[in-house]
C-alpha cells in the first residue's frame, strides 16, 4: 500500500533524470549540426516503432472504439505535446544552453496552473493564506521568468578552458558578438512558449485520460499523428535535403535512439499514466529536478558557464512554484477535513 502511493513520485524522479540526460544529448547533437525538424521527426518515429506493438498486445481486447473527437483531441495534444513544444523548446536550447532551457521549463506548473483556472481544475480564494500563497507564487514565478530572459550576468564558475570557449562558440552558432544578445533573447522567447504549450498538454491530456482510456494506445497515436505533422513541416517549410536526415556520428545514434525510445516512449507513456493517477500539477510539479540535474551534468559534460541570473532567475521561479504546491496542498487538506465534517451525523 505505501510503495502504491510512492508509485507517482518514484516514477516522476525517473522522468526528470531521463529528461536532464536527454536534454544534454540534445544540445550536444546539435552542436554537431543536427536539424531540429529531423530530430523531432526521427525520435517520433522511434517512440511509434516502440510503442506500437506493446499498445496493440496489451490493448487490443481493452481499445475503446476510436471516434473522431477522441481522434481530434489526439491530433492537438500531438501538436501541443509532442510537436510544438519540442520544437519551441530545442530551438530555446540551440540558442542559448541546456542548463538556461531547464530553468525555464520550471514555468510548467505555473502555466498549469493558470491555466486550470478557467476549466476548473483549480481554484483561488484571496481570503484564505491557499490564495495568497497561489498568486504569490504565481507573480514570483513570472518575475524569475523575466529574469531569466532579460538578465544574464557574470559567470559563476569563470571556465577559462578550451571547453568553455567551444561552449560558448557552439551556443551561438558562430553568430557575431552582436547577434549574441539578439539569439539568446529568440531562445528565451521560444523557450517561454513551448513551456506554455506544455502546460496546456498536460491539462488536454487530463481530459484525454477520460474520453480514451488506453493509455499505450493514445501515447502511440499521438506520437504517429505528432510524426506526420513534423515530417510535413521539415518537407513544406524547412525544406531539408536527404543528408540532414542520414545519421552519420554514433552521439546522433545514440540521441534519436534515446530521446525516441526513452525520453518520448517511456516518458510520456509515464507522465501520462501520472496525470491519470494524480492529476497535471503534480505531475508537473517535479521539473525543477530537471534543472538540478541537468546543470549538474551540462557544468561537468559540457562545460556551460553557470550566470548569475540563471541562478537568481530560477531560484525565484522554483520558490513561486512551491508557494503555489503549498498553497493547493493547504487547500486539498481543508476540502479534506470539510468533507470529514459534514459526513459525520
């Protein structure tokens, strides 16, 4: 019973690991001079290549009947979750680092929240300290956003080494000094809205959970529906040749393997099976890991100098964030102990 409850979280730690690991994969393939539309599109693939056949054995007597409103709310939760939030965030990622994309995926559950707002899901009383704490957290939040975005500061570990001069090189593509500034504020601007539609999946995911109770099949058919439109982007806009999508270094191997397979496969499969289990914000609510352990990792692997407002920035955003947890916890344990009450004759 314990270990059943335990479930979500423990299976959450091991999304925001795999997410870190990805994330650095990711910046380090791009580095190589991988397209962004064929990464999105080959890790598509992979994750349908994985998860079509353990969908169609597990499910095949269990598949609900597949309507064309259960089929229009996948196409959009293929375009918000799988699609467009995957390419707002590695186009964040290639023009600023993995360590500064991290922190601004810690506005998920701010959006999240948010965005329940109108449908329901959540609730706000300025009477109540709950309240108090949700707007609060909510506008600390915004401000370590704005602070992320706008502010960068002196470096904090002053890398003086050749890796750090690359790291450097490659994060701005080799743009000129004055171009810096300008990609970096695109990133941040790219990054805020792929966290906006990633919190706006979360919520359409919640939705999708009742309507379409097979979670292996809708994760797999969300990912084809998510492979179609970001195959039909790389053709009519992008244009790509054929030797952006042939993989020619093992890191591209490995990243499209991982990132398909275990980062869209079995972590959205994951994240899927959590909303279900315990709802969008406390699924979202561990993100911030990602950050802690990607910096960790992007410091170390990658040598990414650590800024200043980097650390301001997200600290503000990850104390908004558990001002808003503890404020819906408080309001959970109240509606709780209410509904004790009014039961007893």
């Amino acid at each position: 019973m314990i270990m059943g409850s335990w479930k979500p979280t423990l299976t959450m730690v091991g999304v925001v690991v795999v997410f870190a690991v990805m994330n650095t994969l990711t910046k380090m393939a791009f580095n190589e001079g991988m397209h962004t539309t064929v990464l999105i599109t080959l890790r598509q693939l992979i994750a349908i290549l994985f998860l079509a056949p353990i969908a169609y054995f597990r499910e095949r007597k269990t598949r609900p009947k597949l309507t064309a409103e259960i089929l229009v709310y996948l196409f959009f939760s293929a375009v918000l979750g799988a699609s467009l939030t995957q390419w707002l965030f590695f186009l964040g990622l290639q023009y600023t680092s993995a360590t500064f994309a991290c922190a601004f995926i810690n506005m998920t559950p701010i959006f999240t929240f948010l965005v329940a707002l109108p449908y329901g899901l959540e609730k706000v009383d300025l009477k109540t300290g709950a309240g108090i704490a949700k707007v609060g957290g909510t506008v600390l939040g915004f401000s370590g956003a704005m602070i992320l975005a706008l502010f960068q500061g002196p470096s904090l570990t002053k890398l003086r080494s050749a890796a750090g001069s690359s790291t450097v090189s490659s994060s701005s593509f080799s743009s000129p000094p004055m171009a810096v500034g300008h990609r970096w504020a695109m990133g941040s601007v790219a990054l805020l809205g792929g966290s906006a539609c990633w919190s706006l999946w979360f919520i359409l995911q919640s939705r999708i959970a009742k309507k379409y109770p097979a979670l292996y099949s809708g994760t797999a058919l969300m990912f084809l529906l998510s492979f179609l439109q970001m195959a039909a982007v790389a053709l009519a806009i992008d244009r790509v040749s054929l030797s952006p999508w042939i993989l020619t270094t093992k890191l591209q191997i490995i990243t499209v393997l991982f990132v398909g397979i275990v980062g869209s496969g079995i972590g959205f499969l994951a994240m899927s099976w959590c909303v279900e289990q315990r709802g969008p914000v406390f699924t979202t609510a561990f993100t911030p890991l990602i950050q802690i352990i990607a910096a960790a990792i992007n410091v170390i692997v990658l040598h990414e100098q650590l800024h200043l407002g980097t650390v301001i920035g997200s600290a503000l955003v990850i104390m908004g964030l558990y001002f808003v947890l503890w404020g819906k916890s408080k309001e959970t344990s109240l509606e709780a102990a209410t509904t004790t009450t009014t039961s007893i004759p």
